[in-house]
C-alpha cells in the first residue's frame, strides 16, 4: 500500500540488489519465495482470460485436459501476454541473480485446477535438483542419491527439466 492506502504491485518495478539477495536467501533457506502484490487485480484477470483462450484453441496440440487438471503447455507459442511476464521486473532480474545473468525461459505453462482437482505429485518423473557446486554447471547432470551416500553427479545426455536454463 501507498501513503494513501492505495494497493501497489511489483509489477514493472526494479528490486533493489538488496532485496534481490534477501529473497534469493529465502528461496535457498525454505526452497520457495512466494511473492505478494507482484501483478494487479486487472492484470490476473486478463491472464486467466487468456487461459481459457489457450486452453480452448489448443494450438500447438499439446494441451491435456483431465477432471483434475486443464493444463496449457508452452504457452510462449500461443499466449502473447505470457511472452510479456519474461520481461518483467522484478522478476526477471530474480532469475537472473537466482539463475545467471543469461538465463532463458524453456518451460512456461499454465493450469487450471477445478474443485476437488489439481496436481496431487511432485514432478515424479523428475530427477532431485541441487544447486551445482563443482563442475560444469552447463553440462546436463543427473544427481542420484542413495540413503548411504552423499549426492553424486554423473554427465548423462538427456537434459535437466527446469523452468529456465542458460543461454
């Protein structure tokens, strides 16, 4: 809120390095960072408007629709206004500082959850995610961890499935 009591929103407005850190801390600390205010009212609206739309046409033919879930897949195809979110700070200069400085969007979808629905498991067809420590952070890694062993990583050929990657 302004002075005022007028609502304001992250959305278009740049972060201090500060506050960058702050939340790229939280992220690391609780593995999460959920941000409040960052897209108007109007603007979730149009959004969710456009989802429907996507969801709809299905132009790229790659939608599924289940009594759980309505998901739109690679929306950057299809959604204009999803093209719009890749430039909006703070958000892309938090995935830049949280990421790397050249990162890029390889993965943007949206889904709808009806009552009672929804996504009941975690990428179970995903590998664990660690940050990189050593190594070459641009190779594609597979970690495996066992009970009686520390994380290992280990080259394979098939890439790692991540929202953004670098360039």
């Amino acid at each position: 809120m302004d002075t005022r009591g007028v609502p304001t929103y992250l959305a278009g407005q740049m972060a201090s390095p500060e506050q960058l850190e702050a939340w790229v801390e939280a992220f690391h600390r609780e593995g999460l960072l959920f941000l409040e205010n960052v897209l108007s009212p109007d603007w979730c609206t149009t959004l969710r408007d456009d989802l429907d739309r996507t969801l709809r046409e299905n132009k790229n033919g790659l939608n599924r629709i289940s009594d759980k879930t309505r998901l739109s897949h690679r929306l950057f195809e299809t959604s204009e206004l999803n093209v719009r979110l890749f430039d909006l700070d703070p958000i892309v200069s938090l995935a830049e500082v949280l990421i790397a400085p050249n990162c890029h969007v390889i993965h943007n979808n949206s889904f709808q959850s009806p009552p009672g629905g929804g996504i009941t498991s975690w990428h179970q067809d995903d590998h664990a995610h660690y940050i990189v420590t050593h190594g070459d952070p641009r190779r594609p890694t597979c970690i495996s961890q066992s009970s009686s062993s520390p994380p290992t990583t280990t080259s394979q050929t098939s890439p790692i499935s991540s929202t953004a990657a670098p360039k």
